[in-house]
C-alpha cells in the first residue's frame, strides 16, 4: 500500500513538474545539411523553425516565460542565432545566400529580421527592456545593419533596399527614443544613430548615392534630426544634438565631396542645412542657446564655405551661396535677437564676414558676381543696421564696424577694381552711406563718433581717389561727391555739433579739405575741372 502511494506521488510531482515547465519547439527541415539546435528554459517557451535549403544553421536559447522565436530559412548558408532571457519576441525570414541574423534579447522585446532574396547580408539586434527593432534587407548584397537597444520603449526601423555593402549601426538607450534609416539603391553608404535620453526622433534616408555618410547624435529630450542624402558621391552629414526640443534637418542632392555639420547646445534651436550638387562645398551650424534659427542654402559651386555660429537666444542667420566657387561666407553671433543674411551668388573666392555681439543687431551681406571680393560687419551693441552690397568687379574690400545703439550703415560697391569702403560709428543713432560705382584703388572712408551724426560719400567712376569724413561730436552733417576723374582727394573733419559740409569733384587732381570745430557751422565747396585745391577752416 505504501509502495503504491509512493509511485503515485512521484507521478503527480512529475506531471506537475511537466505542465510548469510547457516549452514547444516545432522544427521542420527540408534539404541538405540544414542544423538547428534548440534550448528552453522556463515557461511557455514557443520556437518554430523551417529550413529548406542546403547548409542552414539555427540555434535558439531561450530562458524566461513567453518567449517566441519563428525563424523561416530559405536557400543557402543562411544562419540565425536567437538568444532569449526574459519575455522577448523574435521573427526572422531569411530567403537567399549566407545571410546572416543575430538577435538577443534580455527583457520583453521584439525584433523583425527579414532578409528577402539576397546574399551576405548581416543583421544584429541586441536588447535590453522593453523595445521594438525592425530590419529588412531586401535585394541586397553584402548590407549590414546592428541595432543596440537598452531601455524602455525605444523603436528601430532599417530598411536596406538594392543596395550593396552599406552599413547601419543605432544604440539607443533610455525611454521612447525613435529611429529611422533608410538605404535604397546605393553602394557602400553609412548611417549611424546614437541617442541617450528621452523621447528623441532621428530619421536617415540615403537613395541613389554612393560611399554617402550620415551621423546622428542625440543626447537629451525631444531633439529631432532628420538627415537626407540622395544621389552624390562621398558626401557627408553630421547632426550632434544635446538639449531638448532641438530640430536639425540636413539635405544633400547629388554632388560630390560636399559636408554638412550642425551641433546644438540647448533648447528649441532650429536649424536647416540645404546642398545641391557641387563639389567640396561645406556647410557648420553651431548653436549654444534657445531659441536660435540658422539655415544655409548652397546650390551647384565649388570649393563654397558656409558657417554660422550662434551663442545665445533668439538670434536668426542665414546663408545663400549659388553657383560660384571658393567663397566663404562666416556670421557668428553672440547675445538676443540678432539677426544676419549673407547671400553670394556666380562669385569666385569672395568673403564675406558678419560678427554680432549685442541685442537686435541686423547685418546683411550681398555678394553678386566678382572675384576677391572681401565684406565684414562687426556690430557691438543693440538695435545697430548694416547693409553691404558688392556687385560684380574684383579685389574690392568693404567694412563695417558699429559700437554703440540704433547706428545705421550702408556701403553699396558695383563693378569696382581695388577700392576700399570702411565706416566705423560709436555712439547711438548715426548713419553712414557710401557708393562706390566704376571706380579703381579708390577710397572711401566715414568714422563717426558721437550722436546722430549723418555722412555720406559718393565715387562714380573715379580711379585713385579718395574721400574720407570724420566727425566727432552729434548732429553733424557731411556729404563728399566724386566723379569723372582721378586722383582725387576730399577730407572733411567735423568736431563738434550742428555743423554741416558738402564737397563735390568732378574732374582729375583736385583736391578738399573742410576743418569745422565747434557749433553750427556751414561749408560747401564744389570743384569742376582739374588741379583745384580747397581749404576750409571753421571754428568758435
């Protein structure tokens, strides 16, 4: 009786022993040396695996409860290696030669590998939480994609499409971080995604390209970056984000040799970098703030140099350089509410240079046309303007400098050769204009310090001359005309307030100089003809 009794509780121990642990594995094998090798683990385990084919290998791991592995091979050394700790969920389809997939999991993860009428194709996933991963590589030949999740909730997509020897690496680590790369009809393209943060979205699509690179660093929260590459050759894009709530968007149609790098520090920064076809040209956004814009636009060109480099908040740039080759165009702003525009079109090697210390500063810089042409503005204050416009011509210098609040300068310079164009204002509310039109090695200067101050300088088709106006006090008014001629001199010096001067030349050799010290003064001189000579001296 107690022998029965003992073989009945072996038997009920042994029955529950078997239903604590119910694994299925279905394997099906049609073919010539297909292996698989199968362990579970746990509780309600389910591996199902179909070989048809010649040399296929699967080997599946699972340990936990409620893992599900399905693996389907088709055709020729293909392999799978599924490893699986905790409640995890893998699906791979493999139709063609010697790919390969390669997933563990630790977690309650899935992952989808479909490797669909191709050959040499690599895919690994390795997961750790709660996470999605889906690769495809179609009608591809020799593609790999890896694909490093840890964390919660963290999605992946790899589409790899007709392409050859291209490559996908994206880790993410933290919480509901996105990502998105895609490669279609390329050869041997890059993509690689890091994220570290929360809900950050990166999106990579490179078509028709080759030996294309794109970056993606994102560190932080609500950062977003969105990189395209479409035909071209060799061209790079890097996007480095650390913040929250950063956009970055990074287009690249065709060309060759050409990069773009945008790096944000911060919140709430926007920025756009755009190229079209060319060669070599470069593109730089740094941004260190809030709430700053940046965009730059290069179409066709050679050579061409964008940057923009912002410190602060709420300040705008942007960057046009079409066709043309060699130019460079740098604005660099530190401080609230600035904003710049360079804009250089079919020039050769011009430069052009904004730097914007302050508060709602404005500059603009256009550059048509010309050859080694150089313009810079540097406005230190708040509330400044400065307008420069190069047109055509060559080896033409243009400068404008601004210390102080609400100055307001321009220089306008159309078909020149060696001519100068410099205006300096400190103090608040002064304004400068200066025209130089057909001129050569001619200059034209205007320095003003004090307040509400007015000046303004004219050269028409002039050759070795010179104007220069300097006033020194407030509400002076000076005006200097040339044309017609050469070696011309104009000098108007103003030291005081109230005073006003106009000189006008036409001809060759003349020359003017206008001294006027103290209040309310008044001076005009007009020159017609050749080898004048005039001196003004006013004082009280």
């Amino acid at each position: 009786m107690k022998k029965n009794l003992f073989f009945l509780l072996v038997l009920i121990l042994s029955g529950a022993a078997s239903f604590a642990q119910i694994n299925q594995s279905n394997v099906n094998q049609l073919g010539l040396g297909n292996q698989v090798i199968v362990s579970q683990v746990g509780f309600f385990n389910i591996n199902d695996i179909y070989q048809n084919g010649t040399l296929n290998v699967a080997n599946v791991d699972q340990n936990g409860i409620f893992n599900v592995s399905l693996s389907e091979q088709l055709g020729e050394g293909n392999e799978y290696y599924a490893t699986q700790a905790g409640s995890n969920f893998s699906k791979a389809f493999q139709f063609g030669l010697n790919n390969l997939a390669v997933v563990y999991q630790e977690g309650a993860n899935t992952s989808f590998i479909s490797q669909f009428w191709g050959s040499e194709n690599s895919a690994f996933v390795n997961q750790f939480g709660i996470n999605y991963s889906s690769i495809n590589q179609w009608f591809s030949y020799g593609e790999v994609a890896d694909v490093y999740q840890y964390g919660w909730f963290n999605q992946s997509n790899v589409f790899q499409f007709e392409g050859m020897y291209d490559m996908v690496e994206v880790s993410q680590i933290g919480l509901f971080n996105s990502s998105n790369v895609e490669q279609m009809f390329t050869y041997a393209n890059g993509a690689w995604v890091n994220q570290f943060g929360f809900a950050n979205s990166s999106s990579i699509s490179q078509r028709y390209g080759v030996y294309n690179y794109a970056t993606v660093d994102q560190r932080g929260m609500f950062n977003t970056a969105m990189i395209d590459q479409n035909w071209g050759d060799s061209n790079s894009s890097t996007i480095m984000q650390k913040g929250k709530f950063n956009f970055a968007y990074s287009l690249q149609e065709g060309g060759w040799m050409n990069n773009i790098n945008i790096n944000q520090h911060g919140k709430s920064n926007d920025a756009y970098a755009l190229q079209y076809g060319g060669w070599f040209n470069t593109a730089s956004i740094a941004q260190h703030g809030k709430d700053n814009f940046a965009f730059t636009y290069q179409y066709g060109g050679i050579g061409n140099l964008a940057s923009i480099n912002q410190h602060g908040r709420d300040n705008a740039a942007e960057v046009d350089q079409i066709y043309g080759s060699l130019n460079w165009a740098l604005v660099s702003q530190q401080g609230r509410g600035n904003t710049a525009f360079v804009d250089q079109e079919n020039g050769f090697y011009n430069t052009a240079v904004v730097n914007q210390f302050g508060y709602y500063n404005d500059a603009e810089v256009v550059q048509l046309g010309g050859e080694f042409n150089t313009a810079q503005v540097d406005q230190f204050g708040a509330g400044n303007e400065a307008l420069i416009t190069q047109v055509d011509g060559a080896w033409n210098d243009a400068y404008i400098g601004q210390v102080g609040m609400d100055n307001d300068a321009e220089i306008m310079q159309v078909s020149n050769y060696g001519s100068v164009a410099e205006a300096l204002q400190v103090g608040t509310y002064n304004y400068a204009y200066i025209e130089q039109t057909n001129t050569e090695a001619s200059y034209a200067g205007i320095g003003q310090f004090g307040n509400g101050n007015m000046a303004a300088i004219v050269q028409y088709e002039v050759d070795n001359s010179s104007a220069l106006i300097i006033q020194n006090g407030d509400l002076n008014l000076a005006v200097s005309v040339q044309a017609y001629g050469e070696n011309n001199v104009a000098n108007t010096y103003q030291e005081g307030v109230l005073n006003s001067s106009y000189t006008e030349q036409f001809g060759s050799n003349n020359s003017v100089d206008v001294y006027q010290y103290g209040l309310g003064h008044s001076s005009v001189v007009t020159q017609y003809g050749n080898g004048n000579s005039a001196v003004v001296i006013q004082s009280n």
